[in-house]
C-alpha cells in the first residue's frame, strides 16, 4: 500500500491549485482525477478581475478579455465601458490544462483517469483496486464529492445552471446580464462572449423553480430575444453553494465540493482557486484563516442576502429589478458594483 502526506481527490480549479502550493513543499502529494481531460466542466466560462491576480494568464488561453458590459431589464438597460479587463473568458478544458502543466517537473503525482470509489479512516480504494494511505486528504471533487459525502455533509443549497453554446461569427466582446422574474425568477439569465460562440444560459435554486420549469421559462425568453438555438449545444449542470467551512480534522474540502460557489450568481472558478490555496495553506501549518479567504466568505454572504432578498420580495421583485437598473445607470453606484469585481 502507497502512503501520502496528502491526497487530493479531483482536479479541477481548486484541486490543482492545491496541489501546485503544495509541490513546493517537502510533502509527498498524490492528485487523483476521474477524468481523462482536465477541467472540462459546464461553466459559463468566466474569470473576473478578482481572480486575475492569482495567475498570470498567458494569452493562448483567454478568448476575450471584457471590458464592456450591459445589464437589462424588462423596461431598462445599462451599459458600460472601462479601459480596464472587467472579466476574461476562456474554455474550462484550456485553464485545466494551463494548471495541469504547472505540476510538470515537480513531485505530484498525478492519478487521470481513476476514481475513487471507497474512503476510509486513513486510507482510500480506487477503482483500479489500488489502496493509497493518507496522512492528509483534500475532496475537491466537485458537487458530487465523496469525500463530503464521507463527511456526511449532504448538499442541501444548490442551483441547476443550463446553457447553450450558440455559434456567433463577428462577436462583439461584451458581457450581458438580464434581469426578468418573469423568466428567471429571483436570478437572472446571461450572455458570455466566447471565441467565435457565446455562452447564453440563467441558473435557479430548483426549492423555488424546478429545472423543469425554468426551462421552459428559459426557451420563452431565448425566443423572445430571436436567439437560434436549432444547432446550439445545449448544457446543464448543478452547482452547490452549501458552504458548512474547508476543515474536518485532516480531512479538508476545496472548490465546490466545499460549497464555495455564489448562490446568486453561480461564479465559483475564483472561490475555488481561493480556497484551494487556503487549503495548502491549512496543511503547512497556518492555524488562522486568511484575509483573502475571509474575503470570499464575505463577497458570498452579501450575494446570498442579495437572493434572498430577491426571493422574499415577491411581486415587487420585478420593481426591484427596474430600481437596480436604473442605479446602474448612477456613475457612483455604478463604480461601487465595477469594484466588487476586483
């Protein structure tokens, strides 16, 4: 039986990250990932300026960097322009590969292509039949996680997200968010620019509209704004934003496998980057929780009121949709929401 110091399941965002902290350590590390392909997972692609200081992402793999943006509602709209990246966006499978490669010639182990099947107390089974022994053992795993699973931490906040990937030849690079309770109850739906394609999709918490529904709900509004999805690739995927914390012991969880998704807005990639640096930072010794962590939490916590927010108030929410719209349209009110990005 091979022995670890740390084993992290899955390699996502959070996952690698963690790992690449880690190589830089005495600590032998073994990364497993189900998957054959690093990253391929259904987001709307989306990295905002927060996260742009933790990389320095080589231009390869970003396909827009955004810096235009319009919010609408039923009767409003908003729009900005900054000489400043508000957001890029890139393709998950390429950001994968880009952390992916940052392992290389260092002594992380790295286990594609196999599952975990079984956790135990101080060791863990793959579904190759091997057994590996940890000291540490980090579930970045995802919404599905076994490692929370072990924990026994069931996922009871999540949003189901749906999308389609349309094909836009001459896209203009701009970031649009649509407020309408009429389709999309207390969340919103949105438009993503992608290299030649756009992400358009909306998200919901299915205790207050069911996927079902808000499918339904989603075709109506994308046929109302004359958007072709006969030949668009059409996507879903739940996304947990059940955070209950990243320490059990010697047990840690990162990315969404530890809930660290908005549950007003679904972002998650620099929540999860975030957290599996703080993760790292937990095993090599740091007994308090960062300044940037505590940031996150915070940033969460607001959105999370924002929703409920939203959901409490009822027929007016559409009200409230209109009075956002227009406070967009205040250059102060306007730079405060600029600014939460960064």
């Amino acid at each position: 039986m091979e022995k670890y110091d740390v084993i992290i399941v899955g390699a996502g965002p959070a996952g690698l990250i963690c790992a690449e902290k880690l190589s830089r350590t005495d600590l032998s590390v073994l990364l497993i990932e189900k998957d054959t392909v690093f990253g391929d997972k259904v987001c709307a692609g989306g990295i905002t300026r927060k996260g742009l200081g933790i990389f320095s992402f080589p231009d390869n793999i970003i396909e827009h960097r955004v810096c235009k943006t319009a919010m609408h509602s039923p009767g409003r709209f908003s729009h900005a322009e900054t000489p400043d990246t508000i957001m890029i966006t890139m393709d998950r499978k390429k950001l994968g590969n880009f952390q992916r490669a940052r392992l290389d010639n260092t002594d992380v182990a790295v286990l594609s292509g196999t599952r975990v099947t079984e956790i135990r107390k101080n060791s863990l089974i793959t579904s190759s039949g091997e057994e590996y022994r940890y000291k540490y053992l980090v579930g970045a795993d995802g919404y599905a996680s076994i490692v929370r699973r072990y924990l026994k931490l069931p996922v009871k906040k999540k949003l189901i997200g749906i999308q389609y990937i349309v094909a836009v030849p001459d896209l203009d690079p701009k970031l649009e968010i649509f407020l309408d309770s009429r389709h999309f109850y207390a969340w919103y739906g949105w438009i993503f620019p992608h290299k030649d394609k756009m992400a358009v999709g909306c998200c919901c918490d299915t205790r207050y509209l069911s996927s079902k529904k808000l499918k339904e709900k989603f075709h109506r509004w994308l046929e109302s704004k004359n958007i072709d999805i006969s030949d668009a690739e059409y996507q879903s995927a739940p996304i947990s934003y059940d955070y209950r914390g990243l320490r059990f012991g010697n047990i840690f969880l990162a990315g969404e496998a530890a809930g660290m998704a908005s549950g007003l807005t679904g972002e998650g990639i620099y929540q999860s980057l975030i957290s599996g640096i703080e993760v790292a930072a937990y095993i090599t010794g740091q007994k308090e929780e960062s300044e940037e962590m505590k940031r996150v939490i915070r940033y969460n916590r607001i959105q999370l009121r924002i929703m409920k927010l939203m959901i409490y108030a009822g027929p007016l929410r559409a009200v409230l949709h209109e009075l956002i719209i227009m406070l967009m349209n205040n250059r102060r009110f306007k730079e405060k929401v600029n600014n939460s990005f960064s």
